[in-house]
C-alpha cells in the first residue's frame, strides 16, 4: 500500500511535466475494424455532434456472451487439467509407495509432488500459448470501439486466463488437498480403488511450499531464458548465416538499413508482456506468501535482473485478494489457529490468560485421534500388527483429527474441539482482513495523491489563466450558449419550431 500511494504522487508528478493530466478524458478516435464493420449504420454523436457508425445493442449483446462463453470454457479447460493432476498424484502416490527404491519409497509423497509440479508447470507453459491466441480471437469477435476498448479487454481476458492457469493448482494445494479424504476405516476413493491423497504429516504447509517454489524459480528461469538467452542464440545464429552468404568483409560494410533488417522482429505485445509477468509475479509473491515466505525474495532477484515498471492497476485488485488468501492460509492451512485454541481452551494454561512454551504440552497429543485398528477397511489394513515395535500387536493408531474414539456414543465423529477450532478460524479470518484493510486505507488516506508542491502549481496555473481570461469571460460565456443553442437547433430542427 505505501509502495502504491508514493506510485501514485510519482505518477501524478510526470503527468504533469508531460501535460497529461486530463489526457484520457480526450475523445477517442474509432477504430478502423470496428468502422469498416458497421460503417452502413451510423448514428449522430452526442459529443462531436457528426454521425458515427453504430453497433446495434442486440450485436453487441450476442458478441459478449459468445466471448463470456469463451472464457468460461477455457477456465474449464483450467480446471479439468489440475484434475488430471490430481488425479495423477493420487494414483502415483501409491506407486511410489510400493516403489523399489527405498530413497524414492520412504519419500513417496515429496517424489509426487516433486513430478506432479513439473507436469503442473509444462501444462501451465503449454496453455499460456494457446491463452494468447484465445484472447486475441475473442476480443476481435467483440469488436470493441475505440483501441483503448480493445486493450482492456485484451489486457482483462488474459490476466484472468494466466493467473487462473497459474494458480488453480496452489489454490487446489491450498485449501482443498487433504480436506475431503475421510477417517480411517472410511476413506474416499476415486473410482473405488484409489484414496484421495492427504497432506504431508507435518501439514499442508510443506506441498503448498513445494508447489510455489518449483513454479516460480522455473517460470522466472524460463521468462529469463526467453527475453535474454532465445534472442542471443537467434542473433548469434543469424550472424552465422550472414557470414556464410557474404563473409566477414562483407558485413562490415553492410549499410545501416540492412544491419537493422538482419535484428530480430519487435514482438507486438512486448511491453504488454512486461506488465502481465509483472502484474503475475505481484500476485505470486503475496497470495501466499504465509506459505512460502522466499517468494518476494526471489521476485526480488528476478527483478534486479529485469527492472521494469509495475502496473499498480491490477496490483491494487491483487492486494486485496492477497489479504483474505493469506488470511485463510494462516487460519485453515496452518497450525496457528488449532495452536492458539489449545493454548487458551485445552492446554494446561488453559483459563489463565496467558500463553508460553509450557502451554503447549500435550499439543500433538490433543490433535491425534483414536483409530481401532479393527475397523480398518479390507483394502487398507497395514501390513504389520505392529508386535517389533512394541512386542505385542497394536489395537489402536492415531490419525491427525478431532474426532471422538471408537468406543463413544457417536464413534468418529467431530469433537466439541473441532468446533471451537472452526469457530476461531472464521472469526481470525474476518478480524484479520478487517484489520489489514483498516491499517491499508488508512495509509492510503495519509499520504495524498497529490505532493503539496505539484498541487499549488496547479492551482497557480489555473489562477494565473482565470486572471488573463477575467476581462473576456462574460464574451466566452455567450459564444458557448450559442454554439450549445446552435447545435441543439440542428439536432431537433425537424420537432423544434
């Protein structure tokens, strides 16, 4: 927020030292498409007062919902490729469990999500190339008016494609891996053979950190390679061929026009592209950044190498959503709400009003469930009783829940502590974001848009312009009613008398 207020003072400044201040409010001209298309259908301009072409409402309305079509499709397309991803890591998890390899089998889980990132990651990469060319079909179909037009919504189709196609699979991570498996003795399964995958003992923190870090160092190594190392290999492969047409001494006396010729082609979305990876990697850093804390460093890094300016459009959206993500990382992914309700409500402390080390003991006791082994479905019964570990077989195991033990009235079902810990879940998220959002507009409104020193010059201007037209304005005042009566008269002049 402090990183955007002084954007905004630094922006303002420069709109001003290029005389841009009211420039967008300056009427546009109509694209040359959008008038070849509906140049038989022209209507008067309310503003400029001449006849323009005009898109009946109804074409319009059939253009935007074939173009909403479009996009809803290619979410689903999205959607459908982080099933195949999960459903890839659900049946190759037990694969690598049975593995041969005993490094590959005691880390079965990290092995999955080690692969199924890098799968997640070529996917990614493969559709950002068919985005582009979806977002250009669609936004031509509307035919927007004027070139701004055009670009908003060319700029809103893809970030809406690249950061769904980005982050689909880390939401999935985030807020749904693990949450639907069942109990032991009741597991889901997908097609009633595999069990849906569950987190890594120690939290869903460790696979959605995997998941981040593994994408952004190879997307950044990637977006590096292709704005750095594609082009020299394809000005050093052009050179090679010059050199082998003309020689040496040829090239060098090569005129201007021809060495800029044999450069590479100037991508038309260059600058475009700059922004979206800008505008992606803002979002990247800060969604989940409770679950990955390196991501801003790394983004830092990768920035140093490619320092380019930010778009704090699409970044102020991202900011806000940035806030509610983290705060349902914090109070779902996490431990830290569970913690804090054993520390106050469960623990030995608990009562007391205070909360330390020694509150916590007996923590992880308190978040392990009862399971009587007996009650283990035929297709997951565990290949040992358990007697070398403790010279007699095992009749219970524990399981990370809160659920009531197999002897009670309701056996497995969620205890008053689940409860008491979804309850402080919801009410950490809303205190939370309020909070934040409290803290953000009120840096917002202590630090203006404007610096003092550029809004007294403004106001000097316009002084300095009301004192030089002060002699003419009862003058400019009648020309404007005439003119206004003028063109009012040639607008109703066949109703008017």
């Amino acid at each position: 927020t402090v990183f955007l207020e002084f954007w905004k003072r630094r922006r303002a400044v420069i709109a001003y030292d290029w005389d841009l201040i009211d420039w967008e409010e300056e009427e546009e001209e109509i694209r040359p498409q959008f008038e070849a298309k509906y140049s038989k259908k022209e209507r008067m301009n309310p503003i400029s007062g001449k006849p323009e072409p005009y898109q009946a409402f109804t074409d319009k309305c059939s253009r935007l919902i074939v173009s909403a079509s479009g996009i809803f499709f290619m979410i689903c397309v999205v959607i459908a490729a982080v099933f195949g991803i999960v459903i890839y890591r659900v049946v190759t998890v037990s694969t690598f469990a049975a593995f041969k390899w005993a490094l590959i089998r005691n880390n079965s889980q990290v092995a999955t999500t080690g692969t199924a990132v890098c799968i997640n990651f070529c996917i990614i990469m493969l559709l950002n190339v068919l985005y582009e060319k979806v977002a250009l079909l669609l936004t031509n179909l509307e035919q927007p008016r004027t070139e701004s037009e055009w670009e908003n919504s060319f700029t809103l189709k893809m970030f809406l494609f690249q950061f769904v196609n980005l982050n689909s699979s880390t939401f999935y991570i985030a807020f749904f891996l693990g949450r639907f498996t069942g109990h032991p003795g009741a597991y889901l399964r997908l097609i009633n053979r595999w069990r849906l995958e569950e987190c890594h003992p120690s939290g869903c923190l460790i696979d959605l950190c995997m998941q981040m870090g593994i994408i952004m160092v190879l997307k950044q190594t990637w977006n590096n390679f292709m704005e750095l190392g594609y082009p020299l290999i394809q000005n050093w492969w052009t050179r090679r061929k010059v050199r082998q047409e003309h020689g040496t001494e040829r090239k060098i006396n090569f005129p201007q026009w021809e060495k800029d010729y044999n450069l590479q082609p100037m991508n038309a979305y260059g600058l475009f592209d700059e922004y979206l990876e800008m505008i992606l990697q803002f979002g990247f850093t800060t969604i989940f950044v409770a679950a990955f804390p390196l991501a801003p460093l790394l983004a830092l890094l990768n920035n140093i190498i490619e320092i380019r300016l930010d778009a704090y459009k699409f970044e102020f959206g991202i900011g806000i959503l940035s806030v509610i993500t983290n705060a349902f990382v914090i109070a779902i992914t996490s431990d830290f709400i569970p913690r804090l309700v054993y520390a106050y409500k469960y623990g030995p402390c608990a009562g007391q009003g205070e909360a330390g080390q020694k509150c916590m003991v007996g923590y992880v006791n308190a978040s392990l469930s009862v399971f009587r082994i007996s009650d283990f479905e035929n297709r997951s019964e565990p290949e040992s009783d358990g007697s070398e570990f403790s010279g007699t077989p095992l009749k219970y195991c524990r399981y990370r829940d809160y659920r009531d033990p197999p002897h009670s009235l309701a056996p497995y079902g969620y205890t008053l502590q689940f409860w008491h810990v979804l309850a402080a879940r919801l009410a950490f998220i809303i205190v939370f974001e309020h909070l934040v959002f409290c803290i953000k507009h009120l840096i917002s409104y202590l630090i203006p848009d404007l610096p003092k020193d550029l809004r007294d010059r403004m106001r000097r201007e316009k002084y300095l312009i009301q004192e030089m037209i002060g002699h003419d304005q009862v003058t400019v005042e009648l020309r404007a009613k005439v003119l206004n009566l003028v063109y009012f008269s040639q607008r109703c002049k066949s109703t008017c008398t």
